[in-house]
C-alpha cells in the first residue's frame, strides 16, 4: 500500500474530496492510561473512517487494504464497501450517530 500519510498514530490516504484515516490501537500511551484511571472511555479497539466534510463512516478493524484498492475509483465505492460492511459498523459513526438521535426523538 502506496501513499498513506502517518499523522499523529494515524495512517490517512485521501481521495478526491474525501479522506480514509486508520487509527491503531494506542499503545502504552501513558495519557490513555491516566484518562481510563480517571474513569473515560477510551476506544482500545482499532477503526478506519471514511471522511468527507462533517461526516465519519466508521468500521471497526483495520479497513486500509480494501479502501486502498477503492480510493482512486472515488467516493462511491469506497461508501459501497462501507455500506456492504455494516456488521463492522462503529457505534460513532455518523449513521449510527443519527440513528440513535431519531430513536430517542420517536
């Protein structure tokens, strides 16, 4: 895999008016460690997003090859490959964000 970028733990590749970012597993990041002691809950799981504007398409795992294989055919197939992936679906992510919002507003 060709061209991803690291930027502060992060892998990012950008695509033509989008960005997908991989985040690793923090390691023994002495921060995290101090903010779970203080009772946060820190996301130990690695994810990959799919970025563009306000919007994040969040997967958990490590999404970097498929997406990279995606990137240059555009916006739409990397979001087709997110949309087929829904059992991978991250709780933060922008569709589950507004689907939980329209559950607590009925």
């Amino acid at each position: 895999m060709k061209n991803w970028a690291n930027t502060q733990g992060s892998d990012i590749k950008t695509g033509e008016g989008f960005v997908v970012a991989y985040s690793p597993p923090p390691k023994h990041d002495p921060k995290v460690m101090l903010m779970q002691a203080m009772g946060y809950e820190i996301d130990m799981d690695p994810f990959t997003a799919l970025m563009r504007g306000d919007e994040r398409y969040i997967l958990k795992g490590d999404h970097k090859e498929a997406y990279d294989a995606l990137i240059e055919h555009g916006w739409e197939a990397c979001f087709a490959y997110y949309t087929s992936n829904q059992s991978m679906r991250h709780p933060k992510s922008t569709d589950a964000l507004r689907e939980k919002r329209a559950k607590t507003l009925n």
